[in-house]
C-alpha cells in the first residue's frame, strides 16, 4: 500500500515536476544518501583499520596464530589457541543452557499467558537485556560465583564427578559460571527474536492444528517447527553476542590461559584478553596481537551474525 | 472433562498426548519464571548493597583513598556525561538521517543493503569499536582521550537510532505526507517538519535507549577514555566514567570501594530502568496492537 503510493507520487514527479524539484529538495536528499553512505563506510573502515593494524602480527606469526596457545608478553611470543577455546566453549555452553529456555519464555509469553501477564514479564525481559554487562560481571563475582563454589560445583562433582567435565579445583569462578552468566545475558535476545518469529507464523494454522483435535503443545510445536530458521537465527544471534561479551565474562571466567577439559578451571576469552592486556601492553608486537585477536572476533561475529540475519529474514519477511 | 474421558473411554495415546501437553506447558511457565528470576536477583541485589552509599557524597565528592569517609564519584559522573556528550553529537545525526534516508527516499534494495548494514554494526562487539578508536584517535593524538571514547560511545548509538527512526517514521501515515505536498510544500520540509515531527516522540525514545546503553558501556572506553581519578573535563585528555569507576572499584579487594561501586552500579540500574519504563509509557499507545 505505502509502496504504491511512493510510487505514484514518484512517477508525478518525474513527469510533471522533474523541471520544479528545488534544489532543497535534491540537497536533502543527497544529504541523507550521505549518511547513510557513511554508515556503511564506518562499517568497512573500522574492518580496514583493525586488518591495518593487526598486519605486524599476521606478518611475525602467520597461522600459527591460531594455532598455538603459547601466550607470553615476556619472550613475545603470541598464539591465541587458549582464547579462542575459551571463547567457543563459554559461548557454545551458553547457548545450549539458553536456548531451551529462551524458547520456553518465548512461548510462554507468546502463546500461554494472557496479555494482563505477558505486558510486566515481556518488559522485565527487555529490561534484562538493558542491564549493563559490567553489572552482571559485578554480580557475577560477589553473587553468582560464591554459589557456584559453595553450592552447584560440589552437587555437580558428587553427581556427575565420574566426567572429566566436572571435576578438579572449585573456584567459582570459571568456564563453567561465565557460560551461565553468558547464558542469563542472551536469553532475552533469543527469546524476543522467537517471539518475533511466532509472530509471524499465521495464527490460522495454529487454528487448523486445534480443528483437527490438536493439543495445545501439538498446535505450538508446530508452529514451532515452522518457525524454526528463524528461531535458529536467533540462536546464532545469541551465539554472536555472546562471542563478542567482554566485562561480563573478564570478571567471572578466572582470566588463565589455559585449555583443560574441566568446566571448573578457569579459563580465558579472546575479548577478555583484549580488556584486561591492551591498555599496559608494552611492546607494538604485544598491542598488534592482541588487535589480531580483534580481527578475529571480528570476522566470526561478522559470519555469525550475518549467517543469522539472513534466517531471521527468510522467516519475517514472508509476512 | 472428567465425564467426557469416562464416556469415550480416551485411547492411552490420547492420555499421553495430554500428559504430554500439560507437561510442556509447564516447563514454558518455569522457563518464564527462571528468566525473571535472576533479573530480580541483581535488581535487589544492587538495590540492597547500593542504596545504603548512596547519599549525597556519592554525587558531589572526588573519590577517596580507602578508609576516608565521604568518597564518591563526582568526576566518573561527569566523565560519563561528557562522554555521552560527545557520543550523541556523532551517533544522533548519523543515526536520524540515515533512518531518514532509508525510511522516505531508499528503494527495496539500497533499503536493504544498509538496514544490513546497520544490524551488521549492532552486531560488532563494543570492545572492537574500542580498538578502532584507539587506532583511529588514540594512535594519532598520541594519548587517552575523553574524545575518543565518545567516538566510540557514537559509534555504538548509531545503530539503535538508525533502526527506530526508520520505524517510527514507517508509521506516520502516507497520507499526512500527501497533504503537505498537495498544498505545495516541497518534499525536504514535509519530511522534516511533518513526518519528522510526528514521530519524534519515538524517535526521542529511542535516543534515550542508545544513550542508557551507551551510559553503561564499559569494555570500549578502558583504552580510549581510560579513566581519571581526578576532576578532568577536557576533550582531550583521559577521563573518568561511571562504568570504568565501578570495574575499577568492583575487582579491588577493599570493602568501601566495592560499596562505592554497588552504588554506582545501582545508578546505572536506575537509570536503565526509567529509561526503559518511559519508552514503554511513550511507545504504549503506537504498539498496543503487537505487544
């Protein structure tokens, strides 16, 4: 309907009032084709600049960047292999805790509750997702890792001890309470982008499924099945914001670049590292390496969020 | 119900299909309730350790060494204004007339190119934006600096700004526009002063959220405006803010500083909250149909 409209209003203009367009007008215009321009230069600069500036390290170490995890200021020697474990394992741990969760509270707000409920819950979920990371870094260090120490860990050791994931040393800190701290911070984002994506199944077919003597949970599931690319984009977008989390997971994760099997141990993420080294780095191979660690997480939040943006829009724009 | 399932005498199939339903449904209601719950926890949480250093000291006094009375964070408070300053005159116009440009002269495809880009952007992580400043400005000014913070503080408004202007603009009704034309106005002051003024409430609304967002930003600012425990108000030298003051104090092992910071903490909090509760008070009446 809008477009049509644009469209008539656009095809007058370029009959009749082409000659009259005032140089307002074309100056307007092109002002704002400017800033939008801009945006998307910013966008490419800040990939340019950070490649730029990584380029001493790429030069020094090559691949095995990546592929060693020998990590030492000192002999500046430079390998990321610790961290970007850290990462992969925090995120990916994080996203499976959240993820059956998020679509719970998708559901339970989209297609359970009435709207007397749903308005308070929805917004107490939006506001979660405001809260600044460094907050849930701080109640993560006082709150969250006392009771993993003190509570959780031992339950889990004395419970499924017989795994190498769940045992040694109980810090509270650690991969373990970073992934939950991860998970409590991308809950509203997969949640809401569930919801959208419900949203945009037609309610018809859910009627359809009550017709035929349907459940409540077969008509939801089956709406669910429809909508699942879009609730995997909103996984995958989950997954990326919690790669690319810095104070949250630097307060919690133990900050030890190591790589052990046990989800108690502390561990390190490539963002963390950046937070905590970059600001003392001494040396321009230490400053350049820790900006390769950047680049990284720049290129695979870019793949991930793109990846995620394109399901997200095979599901909503088909309404 | 119980009559009806006597009387058919239900198949097993049906009973577990029922068992099945009820037992998703409440696993959906105790997902809700475990999402609510940790929120709750670090809103009280804060609240309780906060609000007992919250006074007047907090606002208007320097920090202190440990151990004296009356310590506060006057200068991050400060900081973080003119960090947000700063940030906002970059972030706004970039973030309205890119919004503009998508809303009311982008065809399907340019549309699509940047509304991508944008969420592209929003995607970055903040610490990398921080890098960037610190390549950009940092690198060339040859210091920390209050400005390149901002810089990256602006950076990260964009994409919030971009986003709802363009929604809210959506909204003003095509007809609006054609009666401006219609009585001769050019198309530049319909779209400013008619579309433009008639979604500015939202478009205000969604400035406050980038900046309540940009006001709690932390991992950006630890190598661009580096913190300053001082009173610093120049663009172009380290500054305090709010956020750095709290990490700073909240990994330190002294008691009084880790109350300083749970103060701080809690202004931020605070300030998220009534942010958000005025978008939903505003954005009510314009949504009240998918909410």
């Amino acid at each position: 309907m809008q477009e049509s409209d644009i469209k008539i209003s656009e095809e007058i203009s370029t009959k009749e009032i082409r000659s009259k367009r005032k140089p307002g007008d074309i100056f307007f215009e092109n002002l704002t084709l400017l800033f939008a321009l801009l945006l998307i230069g910013l966008v490419l600069f800040i990939a340019i600049e950070i490649y730029g500036d990584s380029a001493e390290s790429i030069e020094h170490f090559g691949f095995s960047f990546i592929f060693s995890s020998d990590w030492n200021p000192v002999t500046e020697k430079f390998g990321a292999l610790a961290f970007i474990y850290g990462t992969i394992v925090s995120s990916i741990l994080a996203l499976l805790i959240s993820l059956p969760v998020s679509i719970g509270v998708a559901v339970f707000l989209s297609e359970i509750v009435h709207k007397s409920v749903r308005t308070p819950v929805s917004f107490l979920v939006e506001i979660l997702a405001a809260i600044p990371s460094i907050i849930y870094g701080f109640w993560g260090i006082y709150v969250l890792a006392p009771f993993m120490a003190s509570t959780v860990q031992p339950a889990l050791s004395s419970l499924f001890g017989f795994l190498p994931l769940f045992q040694g040393p109980i810090f509270g800190t650690g991969m373990l309470t970073a992934s939950l701290i991860l998970a409590i911070m991308i809950t509203p984002i997969i949640s809401s982008i569930t919801r959208d994506v419900l949203k945009a199944i037609p309610v018809s077919q859910r009627e359809a499924a009550y017709a035929l003597g349907a459940t409540r949970w077969e008509a939801i599931k089956m709406a669910l099945l429809n909508a699942r690319s879009g609730i995997l984009g909103g996984a995958v977008l989950g997954l990326g914001r919690a790669i690319g989390e810095t104070m949250a997971v630097t307060m919690v994760i133990g900050n030890k670049a190591q790589i052990k099997a046990s989800l108690f141990e502390p561990a390190y993420s490539m963002a963390s590292v950046i937070a905590n080294e970059f600001a003392e780095a001494s040396g321009s191979l230490h400053i350049s390496s820790l900006i390769e660690i950047g680049l990284l997480l720049f290129g695979v939040t870019f793949i991930v969020n793109t990846f995620a943006r394109i399901l997200i829009y095979s599901v909503t724009r088909k309404t | 119900m119980e009559l009806t399932e006597k009387k058919f005498k239900m198949p097993g199939n049906i009973r577990r299909r029922k068992l099945v339903n009820s037992v998703m449904i409440i696993l959906c209601v105790i997902a809700g309730i475990i999402t609510i719950l940790p929120l709750l926890y670090i809103f009280f949480y804060t609240t309780k350790s906060g609000i007992t250093s919250l006074n007047l000291d907090f606002f208007i006094n320097m920090p202190k060494p440990v151990g004296e009375e009356g310590g506060g964070m006057a200068n991050a408070i400060v900081g973080s204004i003119i960090l947000i300053g700063i940030g906002s005159l970059i972030g706004i116009p970039v973030g309205v007339m890119s919004g503009i440009y998508i809303s009311e002269y982008s065809k399907n495809i340019t549309a699509f190119i940047i509304k991508f880009v944008t969420d592209i952007l929003s995607g970055i992580p903040s610490i990398i934006i921080g890098i960037f400043a610190y390549g950009l400005i940092v690198i060339n000014m040859q210091r920390f600096s209050a400005l390149a913070g901002g810089f990256a503080l602006g950076i990260l408004m964009i994409p919030t700004i971009t986003k709802v202007t363009e929604e809210m603009l959506k909204l003003v009704p095509q007809s609006i526009r054609e009666a401006s034309l219609a009585l001769g106005v050019s198309r530049w002051k319909t779209v400013l002063r008619i579309a433009l003024t008639t979604a500015s409430s939202g478009i205000i609304t969604g400035i406050l959220l980038a900046i309540a967002r940009a006001a709690g930003e932390t991992a950006p600012l630890l190598f661009t405006a580096f913190g300053n425990s001082f009173w610093q108000t120049e663009i172009d030298q380290p500054i305090a803010a709010l956020p750095l003051q709290i990490f700073a104090y909240a990994i330190s092992p002294y008691e009084d500083w880790h109350r300083q910071a749970w103060a701080g903490a809690f202004v931020l909090i605070l300030l998220v909250f009534v942010i958000n509760l005025i978008v939903r008070f505003v954005t009510r009446n314009k949504f009240s149909g998918n909410q």
